[in-house]
C-alpha cells in the first residue's frame, strides 16, 4: 500500500532522532508563497547547537525519475520567484534511489527519504549527506519486472528500431511480426512506466529509446533477476548426427532455437563442443527428432547436447533464420552471456556493440 502526502506529512512530524543532527522545528502545510503558488510544505530546520533554515518542501509519494524531475522543476521555480531567498529547496519522498538522487544534485535540490537517506545543502553553511539505507517503503517502487517475459517485448522492440514508433499500434504489429503476441494494453503499461523511467522520448507522434545502452543494461538487469530463467528445465542428450538434426528440425522450426555459446559459434564469435538448444516442449522434440530417424538418448554425464525447455517470449521474440540453424536474436544472446561467467561477458561485449551500432540487427527490414 503506498502512503498518501497526508501519511507522508505525519512521518515527518514523527521523525524524531532519524536524522540527527537535523531536527523540525516547525512545520506548515500548504502554504502559499507571495506569487500565489502553493507548496505542499514549508518546514523550520534546525541543527542541534547550530544553526537553523527554512525549506520549502514538495512531497512525493511514488519516486519515479520522471516524477522527481517534476519535483526538482516545481521547486527551482517556486525558489526563483520566493521573496524570501534563504529557503531552501527540499524534496521529501518515501524512497529516493541513486538515480532520482542524481536528477535532485544536477538540478541543484536538497531531497530527503523517509527511509532514512538525505542530501541536504544550505549554501555554505551546512551540508549533510547520508545515503545507502535500503527503501522501507517496498510498494512506492516505480517500476516492476517491465524487462521480463512478454513486457520485455517492448524494450527489445525500441533496440531494434530505435529510430522509433509513430503509434502503440505499430509497436503491437512489429512485435508480433516476429513470433510473439503482446496486446496494446500492455504495450501501453509498459510505455507509460518506461516514460516515467526517462528511458523514453515520448511525443505525439513518436516513442523512441532515449539511451539505448542505458536500456540495455536494464534489460540484462532484468533477465538475471527473472524467476523465469531460473526455472527451466534442462536436459543433457547423447545425439547421433547433430547435423542431421539441425537441418531436420531446428533449420525449419520456430520452436527449436540454438543458444548459448553454440549460437555465438554460429554468429562468429566463439569456439565451442558445447551444443545448446531451446525446445517449448522436450516430448514434442523428442518425437519429432524420431521421426527424422535421430537418436535422442538420455545420458545427464557425457551428454553431447544440452536442451532447456522454456515457453519464455523473449527467447522466441525476433529469432535469428539460418539456413542450416535457428538461432536466438543477438539481444538474447547478450543476455544470456552476460550472466554466463567467466567467458560469456566477453562475447557480450561483442554482441553490445552490434545491438547499439545496427538498431534492426535481426537483418528484418523495419516496418
């Protein structure tokens, strides 16, 4: 349940010894400055056998980098038209993370959390940081698994055209053009938070990835900490003639992709024995590859070939066609080496550099 300004207020009121030296004073609620704007707060500081200063405090219950930024741009023009220039501008929040921490230094605002984490400077007189307390306010989290599963969709989509989307409609139809189904409402959800992120250029006519590698890296954020990813099951195989089951299913099939180092032995970027497939069903490969007369035998110790089975969107999404093999697209390949140490983080260094330098790197014209 996220706390209301009024909840937000009292906390403030109740804040005791959490931020000694640094204690309230007096505290008013909305009040009006002499050009007729209102303040959530104006709060009387004062230091314990120091000196004291008035801040004049906007409250934010959901910390989003977008909504901090509105924060910061309310505060610097209540500041420049307050006839009083000694207050200080305070921007008060359950939660304030590393990046709205940023945003707050570069606009030149003090900030506080009731969390316990603060940055507040009072010209030359006073300046009291403390910052590193985890956020006690879970459910003021802005953001939530956006860069997993099926809403991950969305991000990978801005990498590979990151000249942008004229609608939400055309990011739904490129999208599933590449073997995945997504819905505008979910399109729009994950928009709107990715918009609140700044990770977005979003005009009336346009949505475009702000900073590809900045996307990117919340991306393989995302896949490390997937729950999805952890559960999938895998299987070690001893298969006779590998080519033969290549050509037979994985080459005409969009439900057998390479992975792993194998499919950066294929896209040119390592050497490896080690043969990894993804399968949606492990029966269904095995009677397929039965079919094609291909010896699929269980052996977990000296197995040639290593199957997971995952129904996970991401790894199905924009699969990259081969003619002999199908391989998983360069982006989740990068994140699949990412988090395969020690050798993967060095191919995905490789992968990085294609995925920001080429925008479509499926070889798909764009639509």
């Amino acid at each position: 349940m996220r706390l209301t300004e009024k909840q937000v207020r009292q906390s403030l009121t109740n804040m005791g010894e959490r931020y000694a030296p640094l204690t309230i004073y007096r505290l008013t609620e909305q009040t009006s400055l002499l050009d007729g704007c209102k303040v959530d707060v104006v709060i009387e500081f004062s230091i314990q056998n120091g000196p004291s200063f008035k801040a004049v405090v906007e409250i934010k219950t959901v910390a989003t980098p977008q909504n901090i930024l509105m924060g910061a741009r309310q505060l610097a023009a209540y500041i420049a038209n307050d006839k009083e220039p000694d207050r200080v501008p305070l921007l008060v929040a359950p939660y304030i993370g590393t990046k709205q921490a940023k945003i707050l230094e570069e606009k030149g605002i003090s900030w506080l959390d009731l969390s316990g984490n603060m940055s507040i400077r009072v010209s030359n007189r006073i300046y009291i940081e403390r910052t590193g307390k985890p956020n006690r306010f879970p459910d003021t989290e802005p953001i939530k698994k956006i860069f997993q599963r099926t809403s991950s969709l969305v991000s990978r989509a801005l990498l590979l055209k990151p000249e942008g989307f004229s609608s939400l409609y055309e990011m739904v139809d490129f999208i599933n053009k590449r073997n995945a189904t997504i819905t505008l409402s979910t399109v729009s959800k994950v928009v709107k938070k990715l918009d609140e992120e700044l990770l977005i250029n979003r005009g009336k006519s346009l949505i475009s990835v702000a900073d590809q590698e900045k996307l990117l890296e919340r991306l393989a954020q995302g896949y490390k900490n997937s729950t999805e990813r952890k559960r999938r099951n895998t299987y070690r195989f001893v298969i006779e003639n590998i080519q033969q089951l290549s050509s037979g299913l994985v080459g005409q099939c969009k439900d057998y992709l390479v992975c792993g180092f194998y499919a950066a032995q294929i896209k040119g970027m390592a050497v490896t024995d080690q043969k990894t497939i993804f399968v949606k069903d492990i029966e269904q490969f095995r009677r397929k590859a039965e079919k094609k007369l291909v010896s699929v035998t269980p052996d977990t110790e000296f197995g040639n070939v290593i199957i997971a089975e995952t129904n996970d969107p991401g790894v199905w999404f924009n699969p990259d066609l081969r003619i002999i093999d199908s391989v998983v697209d360069d982006i989740e390949l990068y994140l699949e080496m990412m988090v395969d140490t020690p050798r993967g983080p060095k191919i995905a260094e490789q992968l990085k550099r294609r995925i920001l330098q080429k925008g479509d790197i499926s070889g798909q014209k764009a639509d």
